[in-house]
C-alpha cells in the first residue's frame, strides 16, 4: 500500500486510515498510476462513504492524508452520481425506485418547497424538460399524461395522484414494485 496513508495515531481511531487500508491488494499497489475514480470504484462502501464525508466535511486530514486530496472528490462524485441516478429514476408521485428513464428529461428529483413557496404545477414539463410519456409501473402515474392531458381535462399533480392511489389502497401492482411505506 501507499506510504500515503500513515496516520500519527492509531489506525483503529483513524477513519480515514481505516478506509485506506480497506483497499483490495490490487488497488493498492496501483494506487498512484490509477485514475482516483477507477481506485473508488473498487472500494467497499463503508471506504468510499468515509473518504466522501471527510472531503465534503473539508476535514483538515488532507495535510495527513495525501490521498484524502486525491481520492476524496471522486469519492464524493461517486456518491453524487449514485444519488442522481437513483433520484432520477424514482416516480416523483409514488417514490418508486425503478423507473426505465428519468419521468423528465432533466429531472433530478422534485425540489423540496422552501417555507413559503409551492411546488412545482403541471404540466412538468415546463419545469423538467420533455416527459417520457411512460407510466409508473407501481402507481400508473404517466409523465406528459396525467400532467399534460391531451383532452384538455385538468392536470393532475404528483401529490394529488399519490394521495388518491394510496386512499385506494395502492392498487393494481405487485408488491414487489411497491415503494417501503
């Protein structure tokens, strides 16, 4: 392994060090010529979500942890990426985490209403870009459908849609397609 990743003080009380060892064998001997994301990649979870929440925390142990300034932002964009991934694929009505696209072309999750402000209104397109015309398969909600109706009736949003299928008991899908809660 590197000689980056000495620590002054016990590796069993070092978070960062504890990460590093955690490397597999293969990694750490390339460490240096690999690219910092192909070496996180193939990290453990637990290695990656340390080195992510030191180098997001601005941690001072860079000056300690060579690799810390190395590894920590691909780390972080690992996990970003991960995030956006699965929020982009996740029914904004119903949560489900399974969508075979984004509902919207640039959709990135609902954005959380600050005290005082809406949500987004349909159609959601104007806030998310081009639907994929297709439907939830656990609620049936349909994007550019039941938010943008082409026969003119009303738009329906994604709270009010939620409200009303899980009133029905959240009927029609498997269980298996249904969202925790």
């Amino acid at each position: 392994m590197s000689e980056h990743v000495a620590a002054p003080f016990p590796a069993e009380r070092d978070p960062l060090a504890v990460a590093l060892s955690s490397l597999p064998p293969d990694i750490a001997g390339a460490i240096d010529s690999l690219p910092p994301l192909a070496v996180v990649h193939r990290m453990p979870g637990h290695a990656v979500d340390t080195l992510a929440a030191h180098w997001s925390a601005g941690t001072p142990d860079s000056e300690v942890h060579p690799l810390l300034a190395r590894l920590g932002p691909a780390a972080r964009r690992l996990r970003e990426l991960q995030v956006a991934e699965r929020v982009a694929t996740t029914c904004p009505a119903c949560a489900f985490d399974g969508l075979e696209a984004p509902p919207y072309l640039a959709f990135e999750g609902v954005p959380v209403p600050q005290e005082g402000t809406t949500p987004p209104a349909p159609p959601y397109a104007v806030h998310f870009g081009d639907p994929s015309g297709q439907r939830c398969p656990c609620c049936g909600y349909g994007f550019g459908i039941d938010d943008d109706p082409a026969d003119g009736s009303e738009p329906i949003t994604f709270e009010s849609w939620a409200r009303r299928w899980q009133e029905r008991g959240r009927p029609g899908y498997g269980a298996s397609t249904r969202p925790a809660g």
